[in-house]
C-alpha cells in the first residue's frame, strides 16, 4: 500500500492526513495525538473510524491541520480519516456513512454585518 492522501473540513478546521501501513502511530502537528488532544472523548472520535471498521493499529496517520478549536480539528481529521478508509476499501463506507463519519459539517460562525452589534442582533432603537 501507498500513502493515502485526504482532507477533511469542519467550520473553518482543515485536517490533511497522511496514512500508511504501521503499528497505529498518529502524529498530529508533530506532536503525539495523545499529547495534542488531552481528552478522552477527542481521542474516542479520533479513533472512532478505526474501531468501527476494526483496523485498529494497522495504520500510521500524519496529520497537518489548523484552524477552528480543538473539536472542530478532530472532528475534521475523523472526517478526513474515514475518506481515506473508504479509499482503502469501498466496503468500509456502508459502516461508516451509517453512523454519520462521512457527512461534512458545513456550518460555520455567520458574518458581523455593518451597522449591527453582531451577525443578527441589532443596536437598541429608541423610537423618541
């Protein structure tokens, strides 16, 4: 197997990973991803393509990704993480589509209009 390139987005995350035959390893920005996403439920979604189609530590991940926070990031990396399985072998999307992995989340933080105190609130108006 070749390295498998994909990209996974979520509001204004982008997750590139990188995957290759190995033993698990999943570096994140050059950090450990256990060191990068300090909690057990990011590294629960983190991991959650690679349990369901059960194959754990099979695959070594590099992960560039940047902007939005940290759920955004690993839940655009998930989404990433299961394009690529899916690429690996087409039978995987029927378990993965079933729970909702390989849906993008397109919302995202509604632009501040002019004139206005945020994207819909407006300035109080006094009539006299």
């Amino acid at each position: 197997m070749d390295r498998i390139h994909t990209i996974g987005r979520r509001k204004t995350a982008v997750a590139r990973v990188y995957m290759s035959e190995g033993k698990g390893n999943i570096v994140v920005n050059n950090k450990d991803a256990k060191e990068y996403f300090t909690t057990d439920t990011l590294l629960y979604r983190l991991n959650q393509p690679f349990s369901l189609t059960e194959m754990m530590d099979k695959f070594d991940l590099k992960v560039n990704v940047n902007g939005g926070g940290i759920t955004g990031q690993v839940e655009a990396i998930r989404l990433a993480i299961s394009r690529a399985l899916c690429q690996l072998d087409e039978s995987n999307r029927g378990v993965l589509k079933a729970e909702g992995l390989l849906t993008r989340d397109p919302r995202m933080v509604e632009r501040k209009k002019p004139g206005q105190k945020k994207a819909r609130k407006k300035f109080q108006f006094s009539k006299r």
